[in-house]
C-alpha cells in the first residue's frame, strides 16, 4: 500500500497578524511548517509527501523543503507545489501531483504541528476500512445552537457589535458533538469523487471530509488528540510552546508513571536503556561514499551487500542492540538478495518500527565516524537531519563527530554509537 501525504500549507495565515505566514514562525525552537512536515516524514507509513505552499514560497522555499539539500524526508519523494485561494484548491493541486500509484491520500493541516504517530497511523487505518477518516475531538461542553436578532427581532450577522451573542435556538447533545482535526484520510478513489464533486459544482467547504459528506460516502470518526491543536491566532502560539516543552520534557524523563494514553489508562514506567553499534567497511573504486543518509563527493566509496552506509549501520546496530532484538545481520542479511544494494535509511526506519512495537522510542544518538579521507565535517548538519528525520527525533538529539586515523588503512568507521532508548 502506498500512502501520500498532502500539507496543506498554502494558507497566508492573515488572522495571525504578521506579514510572514504564520507556518513558518518557530514554536519550540522549530517552525511550524518544518514540524508537521517532519511528523509524516518520520512516520513508517507514508511514503511520499506532498506540500502546498503559498506561490512565494514555491518560488524560494524554506531551507529544510529545498530540493538541493538533504530534505527532512532523508529518501522520501517531497514535492512542492502552488496552492490556491482556497484550502480545497490547494488540495486540489497537490493530489494532481500525488500520482496514479498512490493508494491513501493523508491530507494534514500544516498549522497543527503536534500530530503524534499513533494518531496518524489511526488515521490511516480507519480510511483503508472505511474510504474515508477524520480525526476529532468530542465535545466536553455543552454546546448551544444560537441565533442573532436585533431589537426588532430581525437576525443581525454574526459580526454584530452588540454585548449580546445572541438567543439560544437548540441545545445539541455533546455526547455527539465532534471538533474535526487533521490528519484527515482516504482511499485515492473517494477523494477523487470529492474534489470532482466540488469542482463541478461549485462547492466550497472548511475541510475535505465534508466533500466526501456531501458525495454522499461514509466518513468515520478517529479519536484525537487534545495536544494536536491548530495555530491561528498569537495567542495560540503560548499553548503551542507549552505544549513542545512538555513533549520535549516526557522525552528525556526517566519516569513516565504519571503519564495517561488517550483512553485515561496509565503507561507503563519510562525506562532508559543504551546500546552500542559499530561498522567497518574498506573503500573501493567506482561505489559511491555514503553516510547518514548523504552521499559525499569522493572518487572511492565503501564496499558492500547493500550501500554500505557505516553510520545508519552503527546506529541501526544500535538500537536494536538496546531493545535487545539481535543485530543489523539478523533482520538484513546480506544473504537475502531484497537487501541488495538496499538504503539503508530505510532499513533504520524499519529499525526503529521494530522497536516502537515493543514500546520503546529513540532518545538521543552520538555517533563517531573514523574516516581518514574524504572530509566531511562540511556535511555534519546534513548527516544529523537526515538520521533525525529516519529516527523521528528532532536535530538537537543527534551527534555526528568526523575524526581522522592519521594515515592508516583507508576505511570507513562509524563506532560507538551510542543509543539511548526509553519506554
């Protein structure tokens, strides 16, 4: 199954007040467009990405989206493209640009930067069973259905200055009261037939699940997250940064005992645990050097089964060895021939799915590469985006140290890769 995620970002964010689009202002050190990008581009699910920008950032997009450095998809396709005056027009471009070949379309507000990977993959699953998936949080109060009327009893606009809100018409039950969210998931067909319908006749809705609503298909209901709030206004920027030091803080505890899943169950204690890796591999003529992830310029490259990327090995070795599931050779022997000349990005990813199963996550990486030449100190940062962007954790979290043997056999080393692995 192939998954493509569309962000909408093609918003100028005018109710946020600023001359710059709000998607690019930074909440918790990073900004808001690089997050939610980053929240599909780690996910083992999607498989190609698709953002919508405002056609001035199309024209000289933000350094993490350019397609000359290393994106924050490490091997994931990303494309760039216009949006429009409209939400649904800036979907409307992007699934054009999705392709044939895709499966599910997950579309994802870029102005919620706090989507976690389980509601994504929640998400998705609910839309492969049903068509058609929409995350949303239940009503907690009650919620009155009012009307405005001016003195006269004539219904004034919502606009009215007057201290009033107006009358109450109905009381809804909350107990059925919805909030949508995004992400916001379908099957490649149902959301065809939904922005058919709206370019045929005109429609013009706040989110792609009513399309599919009034093409008459069923859209079904996936629990979200209170955290995976919506940026609109400044005020909502001091939510969000509570909310990234909060997540930034659970991620270097050692104790989660007072930490609750969405169901209000307790988890389990967070217990750190380290592990260890180490690759080698000679250069030889005619194979490419790459490390992390980045492929750096060299005449000799290392010499192996898949592309011989000594630090996604270390590292991979790694983390498995702290979740004590064996090493790189036990999960992508070089005798299997699907592994054959294979990324190795991608078999991190895989890496780290394997242990997300057994409730573990990714804390923090310091990997040392022993590499007499080509320098690379020059593609550090690149390196440190690229495995952050595999390992779902951000830059910060990631150290790559280049050290010299000062004339001895030509290698390449990337050892003690230190992993730090917490549940």
């Amino acid at each position: 199954m192939h998954v493509t995620a569309i962000i909408a970002a093609g918003g100028r964010g005018q109710r946020f007040g600023t001359a710059e689009p709000k998607q690019l202002h930074s909440v918790g050190g990073r900004p808001i467009l690089q997050r939610s990008v980053e929240a599909f581009a780690s996910h083992p699910a999607i498989d190609a990405i698709v953002v919508a920008l405002p056609q001035a950032l199309v024209d000289d997009p933000p350094e993490y989206l350019r397609s000359d450095a290393v994106l924050v998809t490490g091997t994931k396709p990303l494309r760039v493209v216009a949006g429009g005056e409209r939400r649904q027009d800036s979907v409307a471009n992007a699934f054009a640009a999705a392709g044939n070949t895709t499966d599910v379309i997950v579309i994802h507000d870029a102005a919620r930067p706090f989507a976690s990977a389980d509601l994504i993959a929640r998400t998705i699953a609910a839309a492969v069973e049903s068509g058609a998936a929409v995350a949303a949080v239940q009503a907690r109060d009650t919620v009155k259905l009012a009307h405005r009327r001016d003195r006269a009893g004539h219904p004034q606009l919502p606009q009215s200055s007057s201290a009033s809100a107006g009358f109450v018409e109905e009381t809804l039950p909350r107990e059925r009261i919805y909030l949508a969210q995004t992400p916001q998931a379908f099957r490649r067909d149902v959301l065809r037939c939904a922005l058919e319908l709206a370019a045929r006749d005109g429609v013009v809705v706040t989110d792609e699940a009513a399309l599919v609503e009034l093409a008459g298909l069923p859209v079904s209901v996936v629990d979200g997250e209170a955290s995976n709030i919506k940026i609109t206004t400044p005020d909502d920027m001091m939510l969000g940064e509570a909310i990234a030091r909060s997540a930034a803080g659970s991620a270097g505890q050692d104790s989660a005992s007072s930490q609750r899943d969405a169901a209000g169950r307790a988890l389990p204690a967070r217990t750190g645990r380290a592990g260890t890796g180490y690759d080698l591999h000679r250069l030889v003529a005619g194979r490419p050097l790459i490390l992390g992830g980045v492929t750096i310029p060299s005449d000799r490259g290392a010499l192996g089964h898949s592309d011989a990327d000594v630090v996604c090995h270390a590292v991979t070795d790694a983390i498995l060895g702290a979740a004590a599931l064996g090493d790189i050779g036990r999960h992508f022997p070089d005798t299997d021939p699907r592994w054959k000349d294979a990324d190795s990005i991608d078999m991190l990813r895989r890496a780290v799915q394997l242990v997300a199963e057994q409730g573990l996550m990714v804390g923090n990486i310091d990997v040392t590469v022993i590499l007499e030449k080509p320098k690379i100190r020059g593609y550090v940062d690149a390196m440190c985006a690229s495995l952050a962007a595999a390992l779902g954790v951000d830059t910060e979290r990631v150290s790559i140290k280049a050290k010299r043997t000062k004339g001895s056999t030509p290698s390449a080393v990337a050892r003690r890769s230190r992993r730090t692995l917490s549940r």
